[in-house]
C-alpha cells in the first residue's frame, strides 16, 4: 500500500470478481487518476530481458547511441538522448533520456503514414525480441484494463476494442543517471501524460509523486510486482473529466541515492491515430458540462499539439 492509500487492486480478480475489479479499479482512477494493480501476470522473464537490454543499450558510448536518435520525428522511434525533453512550461530539461519502441504495422498499412518503423540497436544481441515481447504483453494488458474501465463507465466491455487495436502505443525504457549535488532540473518535471492510460513497472529508486485532489505531493511506491496505471489526456478529454489525468512527475533522490542511476518502463497506450476524441454522451450532465463542445479532435492531431508543448516537435 502506498502513502494515504492507494490500495492496490489485485488482477487476479479479473476473471473471477470482473465487476468488483472493475469497481474497485475505476474509483482508484476517478479519486487519484491513478491505480496501482498488483498480480499483474506479466512474464517476469519478459520484463527482466527488457529491461536488461536497456541497460545495455544505455551503458553504450554516447557517440554509438546517438546514431539511433532520429531528429524532428519527437523521439517516435529510437534514442531520446539526455537533457531533450521538459515538462510543458518547464524552465529546465528533464534529467534523462530514453528508447522508444512502437508498434509494428503490416507492409504497406495506412497507419504508416503516422507511425515510423522501429530502429534496432546491433550493439545489443536480442534486443528487438525482448523489447517488442515486452511491447506486446504490455499492448495485451493494457487492452485487458481498458476492458474494466469501459465496465466501470457503462460503455460495453468491448467499447475500447476497435480504437486502440492498431494504436499509435509506445514502450519507453527510461534511464535517469545519477544527479549530481547541483542539477538544475530534476528527473522529470510535473505534467500530465498525453496517451489514453499510461502502464508503468516499478523502477528500483524511488521519486515518482503525484499532485493529490488537495494539492498534496503523494508518493507512489507500488509493492514489488505490482503495476502502476495512470489515465492520460485523451481519456481525460473523452470522459469529460470523470476519469482525470492527475499530475505527477519524479523527483530527485535523496543525496545516499543521488549516485545511483534510475530505470523505469512507461508504456503509453494510444488509441488509433485516426480516432476522433468527443465528449461521451454519457458523461455530459448539468454537473459536469462538456467541457469540449465543438472541439472534437483527431488522436494524431492531439499528440502533435502537445508533443510540440514539451519540446519533442
């Protein structure tokens, strides 16, 4: 359990107690915009390879790095390098930097005019079989819990299915290296995530905070083998706000741990790059008006807006 309560929803409910799951989940999301789901079923195999070849792949001189960052295409595919990316409105840049792998469409897909072709470091043997088998147990999972979330909101289990099937989803392996005493930003500043829900395995340091209904920074420590989930912009705007996109961000570790590095595996789950975002009917009520009447939006659209906000484009 972490710090005032999130208490975890365990998974392995999910096939025995599906409405009390997706209760228990979809009141996590609406009071923190958070939930942390314990008994994940994820391969621990799956992960460890992962995100050992990351750590591989960041241990990598700079210069080889650097011949997989792909400038002008916000960091779609391959290496983020160090010191690139900020929060929206932040003065200093984040302190790290980041693989992103996407998903691999079939030859000649429509979609490929919005989603690159994923870049495969050689330097790292197995590489690109371990990071696209961590991509799609994570694409699986995430589509199980967006199951529990269309339960939770009324909208037919299936209501997610058919907009996210081909979505423009990443899998970031982050590295956040040592701080050093007088580091002028910190690993990642406060924001918001721009996907549909965010998917987040535990990191081994700590630091990931969240900004409390009441304005109060929570810590997130989920137990080990336990997953964080968050709700990201997309489905803030397409549930008018019933399920909020709550901000977080990772805080700089205590001087003991500023020596030690950091990693951590978001995957940001996006819905069909073609998707159009409008308010649900269901959540429009003299309460909660909508918030975006009019203001429709296409998926690909909203993600170029914002990745331009946080310096990417």
């Amino acid at each position: 359990m972490t710090d005032r309560g999130i208490t975890p929803v365990s998974m392995s409910r999910y096939d025995t107690d599906f409405q009390g799951f997706s209760d228990d989940l979809g009141a996590s999301f609406k009071r923190y915009g958070f939930a942390v789901v314990s008994d994940h079923g994820l391969d621990e195999q799956v992960i460890e390879a992962a995100i050992a070849d990351a750590k591989a792949f960041f241990a990598l001189p700079e210069a080889v790095k650097r011949a997989y960052h792909q400038p002008g295409t916000g960091g779609a595919r391959g290496l983020t390098p160090f010191g690139t990316e900020a929060a929206k409105d932040a003065k200093a840049v984040d302190l790290k930097e980041f693989w992103h792998t996407g998903r691999e469409l079939p030859a000649g897909h429509a979609y490929g005019q919005y989603m690159r072709a994923n870049l495969w470091p050689t330097e790292v043997p197995g590489f690109r079989d371990h990071l696209y088998g961590m991509f799609e147990a994570l694409d699986a999972l995430g589509r199980r819990i967006l199951r529990a979330i269309a339960r939770y909101m009324d909208l037919g289990d299936d209501y997610f299915e058919d907009k996210v099937e081909l979505g423009n989803s990443v899998l970031r392996m982050l590295h956040y290296p040592p701080v050093p005493a007088d580091a002028p930003g910190v690993r990642a500043g406060a924001h918001e995530d721009i996907n549909v829900i965010t998917l987040l395995l535990g990191a081994e340091e700590a630091g990931l905070q969240l900004k409390d209904a009441d304005g109060e920074w929570l810590d997130i420590a989920p137990p080990p083998g336990a997953l964080v989930v968050n709700i990201g912009d997309m489905l803030q705007r397409l549930t008018n706000h019933v399920l909020p996109s709550t901000t977080h961000r990772v805080v700089n570790p205590a001087p003991e741990r500023r020596g030690f590095a950091r990693y951590s595996t978001p995957f940001f789950l996006h819905f069909n790059p073609d998707f159009v975002i409008e308010t649900l009917p269901s959540t429009i009520t003299d309460a909660n008006p909508d918030r975006y009447a009019g203001q429709s939006i296409m998926a690909e659209d909203f993600l170029t807006q914002r990745l331009k906000e946080i310096r990417l484009l």
